[in-house]
C-alpha cells in the first residue's frame, strides 16, 4: 500500500515506523528538515520537505498514486486543507485526519459527513483518550479496557496480586472457580521476561500483567480471580481543565463527587459554567497545602491532565505520596513513560491511543477495530472472516485446526449478538468477528494473509 503521512512528530514517527515494518510504501511529509532525517537513518522510507497542504508538496509527496493520506501535522486547518487538495487536484482515495478542536468536531455532520471537506475519516485524540480514561475509573483496578463488538467483549489487563483465588495456580482452574462464566487469558507479561501465550497449565504469578477477554458483564468477576477487587471509585480529582480534563468531567460529574484544579482564572469561569455539579478549584495541584485541603488522602482516582509533562509527573507523585488511592497520568513524551515508577499507576499515551484508532483504517483486510498495546510492542484487531470453507482458510476449521503465526492467539468471537469466548473446538463461520491478540506485532501480514479469502471467495 501507499501510504503519505503528513506530520513527522510523534504520532507520524510512531506511525511510519510501525507501517515501514509491513512492507508499504511510505512517503513522510514535514516542513522540518532534521526531523525528516532523524526518520530516514531509522526507517527506509522516503520523505519530502515542504508544507504539507502544497499542491506541489502533495504531488511531490506521490498524492497522485497513494492509496491512503494521513494528515497528523500540529494544525487541525492544515490536515484538513491538504486532505481538500488531495482530493480535488489528485483524486485521492482515502483521507484520514487528526482534529483536535472540539468546535470542528462538534459540526462534524455539516462539515465532514456532507462531504463538504473530504474528510473521509476523523482522529480526535482527545476523545479517544478522555473514552480511555473512562473505562478505566469505571473499571476499579484495571490497567487498561479495550472494546471490541461495539463494547460487547473487553480485553482488559490488570496486575495480578498475591491473594487473588488464581494466583500461583493454573489458569485451568479458573473454570472450577466460576462455571458459569467464561473467559481466555490472552497473554501474560512477567518482568523482562518475553510475553507467555498462555496455556491451561500455565500458572498466574504475583505482579504478572495479565491481558484476559471475556464478555463485558463478566469483566469484573473474572478480574477478582486474579486480584482483590477495587471498591468502586467515587472520588475523582482532575487537574487541568482543557479539553479531555472539560470532557472527563462532564461526563463523570453525575456519578462521581468530581474535582478540578485549573491555573487559568478566565478557564476556571468558562469551566464553572459548563460543568453543572463539578467543584472547579483555581490553583495548581502542585501546592500540597490546596491538595490537602482538598482532602486528596480519600480520593479514589488523581488524573494528571494538563499539556505539561514534568507537571503532570510531579503532580502525580505528589498526589500518591499524600494518599490517592490510584493515580492516572498523560505523558506524551514516550521516554518518560519508560522512567516512572510505582508511584504513578498508570500512564496514558496520547500518541499510542491515537495510532491504534489511526491502524484500523490502515490494515488489510475487514478490520472493526484496532489497539496498540504496551507502547506499541503489542496489538488487539477485531478482524472480520470472509468467504467459506472452499475459498477461506479459517472459516469451516476448528482453531485448533488453523496455523495461527507464532505469537498469536485467538481470544473470543462475536457471532451475531452471540459472544463466544475462544477454545480449542470452536469453529470459525463466516462474518464472525474474530478477535485476537498479537504479541509479536511484525506477524500482522501473516495474519492479514491467513483471513484474507482466496480466489474462491466471490
């Protein structure tokens, strides 16, 4: 495939050194040369310096023959005119753009859906990581929640505790512990160690992280087994109050006693008259004094959310130290993401957040869904098979009977509204949707090829 991504920052790097993997063609677009070559000693790739909503940039860019244009550069303006120039001088086929203003995005029937911008597919990264962050305070003790059949199935991951009825047994024995649910373990990560696809005699250890799928009403019960569960949270501070702190709230406020720090005076006001039942507080979460008055020793959930990465660490670290039960921090800058400690529960990556929605449009084949995992290492596609037993290569076998590529596991199936958590005799049918967990993420062609239907299928 070709591909022109228009954006050398992170979210573009990440992008086409994850594409250039898969063997496609890919042209990087920037208006900054020393980043255009940092990524060129790394990837084989090709780049091309200018502005990336030229017409002579785009044609030079190959705008004419590729398949697919991606427009992640900083400005909202500039990803959507280059997508209007490539689709009006070079007849583009696909057009995927980031869009982070919600004033855009609020209209996006009127601007985008009416073909009136030639948009044909919208990233808001803000949106995908305020959903992010939502799962995670309504799923007490998780470290990550991914939908999948429209929320119908979740992969989750969460660390496994000493004490938890499976800890230091085999995963086998869960079934005895809860017959009436089902479950499959879809990977385990133990310290430096290579990620274990699990078996049924693999046995849980303490702190491994463990990614299992089930049904989402099941999620909780299954999770038990693995760790003692949460309370559910009811106190939930955020500081920062742009767009995905603004959006969080609002969208907590009814269920949870929410609280937001806000620096900027004039937000603050803003801030007091959208949100209806949130305590807007204007100051930093930096000051222990405002933490403390604030009562952040019996908070559930501290979410560091402003655009500064060191303040968001800081204040994270601060607010654990002085009693928050669980502390979820943004860090856009993926070095800092590998140097935090225990103190900071989880941290959120704009960047890998992004990319995952951004690989649903890219991959081969029916795809409804894709998450990157664990910066990248790790992925989870929703994948849809085709055609029949003649023409398919998985539909009619059972999954013992198909050679999935190493590192790979098939976790549940969604048939029709039916959830089918994968085991050894299930046998795949045609439009099912597969879900499956990818551990080595170089094997996504073979995987790609194995669902991909073959002259037969019509």
């Amino acid at each position: 495939m070709k591909i022109i991504i228009l954006g050398a920052g992170q979210v573009g790097g990440t992008l086409a050194e994850q594409l250039a993997d898969e063997q496609n063609e890919i042209t990087v677009v920037d208006s900054q040369a020393t980043t255009l070559r940092a990524l060129q000693e790394r990837l084989d790739i090709r780049t091309v310096l200018g502005d990336a909503a030229h017409p002579t940039t785009l044609l030079n860019a190959g705008a004419e023959n590729a398949d697919l244009l991606i427009a992640v550069t900083n400005s909202d303006e500039i990803n959507m005119l280059a997508c209007q120039v490539a689709f009006t001088l070079y007849k583009t086929p696909t057009k995927i753009s980031r869009i982070r203003s919600s004033d855009y995005l609020e209209r996006g029937e009127e601007l985008f859906k009416s073909g009136a911008i030639p948009v044909d597919v919208i990233i808001g990264p803000e949106q995908l990581v305020t959903n992010n962050i939502e799962q995670l305070i309504a799923n007490p003790g998780s470290l990550q929640v991914l939908d999948f059949a429209e929320g119908r199935i979740q992969l989750v991951a969460v660390r496994a505790i000493d004490g938890g009825p499976i800890v230091g047994r085999q995963l086998q024995e869960i079934r005895n512990h809860m017959p009436n649910i089902d479950t499959r373990v879809a990977a385990i990560f133990r310290q430096d160690s290579p990620p274990i696809i699990p078996e049924g005699l693999t046995v849980v250890q303490p702190n491994d992280e463990v990614f299992f799928i089930a049904a989402r009403e099941n999620i909780r019960a299954v999770a038990s087994e693995l760790r003692t569960i949460d309370e559910p949270y009811r106190r939930v501070m955020i500081a920062g109050g742009g767009n995905i702190g603004a959006t969080l709230a609002s969208r907590l406020e009814r269920n949870y006693q929410v609280k937001v720090f806000e620096l900027s005076y004039d937000r603050c006001r803003v801030l007091s008259e959208m949100l209806e039942e949130t305590i807007v507080l204007h100051g930093s979460a930096n000051e222990p004094s405002l933490l403390l008055q604030e009562n952040v020793e019996h908070t559930d959930v501290f979410c560091a959310l402003t655009n500064n990465d060191e303040s968001n660490i800081m204040m994270s670290m601060l607010a654990k130290r002085l009693g928050a039960k669980k502390v979820i921090t943004l860090i856009t800058n993926a070095a800092y993401a590998d140097l935090v400690g225990e103190e900071i529960d989880i941290a959120i990556s704009p960047q890998q957040i992004t990319i995952g929605s951004l690989l649903t449009h890219v991959r081969r084949g029916d795809i409804s869904n894709v998450h990157s995992l664990r910066r990248g290492a790790a992925e989870a596609i929703e994948l849809i098979a085709h055609g029949d037993a003649r023409s398919s290569k998985v539909i009619g076998r059972r999954l013992d009977e198909i050679d999935l590529p190493q590192g790979v596991t098939v976790g549940a199936i969604l048939r029709g509204s039916d959830v089918v958590i994968a085991h050894s005799h299930i046998t795949v049918e045609p439009n099912d949707h597969v879900i499956l967990f990818l551990t080595d993420r170089p094997r996504i062609a073979e995987v790609e090829r194995l669902f991909a239907p073959g002259f037969g299928f019509f």
